[in-house]
C-alpha cells in the first residue's frame, strides 16, 4: 500500500514534539543550503548546536540520511550525528560505530571515467566520486544539463547502474538500499520503539523515505515545493527547517 500523493500547497508541519520523535534529516537542501559545488557546504555553528541538542532532546533518535558520503557528513556536521546513511541508502553506521558498505558495482569504473572525460570537456560540470557511486553536477554548467542526463541514461543502460536523479546532479550508484530502507532499518533498532518517524528532505531522493515514514505511522516533510509528493507537511527552506526543529519542546 502507498502513502497518498499530494499537490502543492502542502500546511507546515505542526510544532515538534520531540519526547515522542524520531528524526531523519537530509543534509543538501535540508540542514544546509545547496551550493554550486559539494565542496563549498561547511560546517555552521549555528547547525552544530542545534543537532547536539537534537540528540539530547530524542534521546539519541536521530539520523541524517543522505546522498552525501559519510566522510562529508562528518566534516558538515561537525560529527554530531552516529546513526547517518550515507550515499542514498548504500553506506550506513549503526549506532556502535560500525559501518556496512554495499559493494561497488563492476560498472562504476567505466561510467566514471566517462562522467570525468565529459567533464574535462565542458567547463562548470563537477564530477562528485562517493565509492559505490558517482555523480556528475551541472549547476555551474546547466546548458549540458541536458546532454548529461542523456549520458548517464546511456551508462546506466550499458552497465546496470542505478541512475538516481537529482536537483541538478546525473548520478550512477549501485543498486541497493534507498533512503526509505533506511529508515525502516532505523526505526528497527531499541531506542527508535514506539517513536514517530519524521522524514524531512527537498530532494526526489527523499520521497522513499517520506512514503516509508507515512508506513510506519509517521510523516514526511518536504522542504520547498514539488508536486506531486508523498510528504504531508512542506516548510520553505533550510532556516525554516533550522527553526522548526529548535522550536521542538
């Protein structure tokens, strides 16, 4: 059974109980703002208070599931958050600190150096290496938008990739686990019982793990606009996002 799609317009959410929450967080877009290059995000101090908090107020109930690698996480997020699935689903640590990788697909080293000899060959085009995938980034270069996309099609088609897409990124990943498994296999572990999940994220990535919080009795928030989606509640951007969850009681 599906959660049920909705159309733009969505209410914000209403004020956080954070006694009864548990939290999953995307980074790009959600807890910080997009740039040109993945590079250019940062750590804020602002961000680090609040996620510290955070794990306090939910007794540890919170994890940010991203197309990040973990390694950035850590950098952006001051390594505040334990519990992160990284790269779409594919990379995760649990709450010991052990982390499980999905093998990288026989296809990824071809794909890559044909994302990379593309790029070479059109200035503004950033190709983002993240183990079991790879992602080529047009922000900077979005008249080959188009021409990317097209590509990564084609390289998906011949290798068996995934071709997962995003907010101005073509990106290659090994199949595997998506955003909504994770948080399913979150919300499996003892200090999640009983808690209502939150999924809040801006990106198409981050519908799986709206309709998998719908599922178990939770929600999803999409931040910024797009319809149709599963998410039931929508706030406008990353600040809004950021005072939402300091406002949690």
């Amino acid at each position: 059974m599906h959660s049920d799609i909705h159309t733009l317009n969505l209410p914000a959410p209403r004020p956080l109980d954070l006694s009864g929450a548990a939290l999953f967080l995307d980074l790009d877009g959600t807890l910080a703002p997009i740039a040109a290059r993945p590079q250019d995000v940062t750590p804020d101090p602002r961000r680090t208070r609040l996620l510290a908090a955070l794990k306090i107020r939910t007794s540890g109930r919170v994890a940010v599931v991203t197309g990040r690698t973990l390694r950035d996480v850590d950098y952006i997020l001051d390594g505040q958050i334990p519990l992160v699935a990284a790269v779409h689903g594919l990379v995760r640590r649990d709450e010991l600190g052990v982390v499980l990788s999905r093998p990288a697909h026989a296809g990824l080293d071809r794909a890559r150096a044909t994302l990379i000899d593309f790029a070479r060959r059109h200035p503004g085009l950033v190709v983002e290496e993240k183990g079991p995938s790879v992602a080529l980034h047009y922000r900077l270069a979005r008249a080959h938008g188009a021409h990317a996309r097209v590509l990564a099609q084609r390289l998906a088609e011949a290798t068996g990739l995934t071709l997962q897409a995003g907010d101005m990124v073509a990106e290659l990943r090994t199949p595997g686990p998506s955003k909504g498994d994770a948080l399913r296999d979150f919300m499996a572990l003892p200090r999640f019982k009983g808690a209502t999940p939150i999924f809040v994220g801006d990106d198409i990535t981050d519908e799986d793990g709206f309709e998998e919080a719908e599922q178990l009795g939770g929600f999803g928030v999409l931040v910024g606009q797009r319809s149709p989606t599963r998410a039931r509640y929508a706030l406008r951007g990353v600040d809004d996002v950021l005072a939402w969850l300091e406002a949690g009681r």
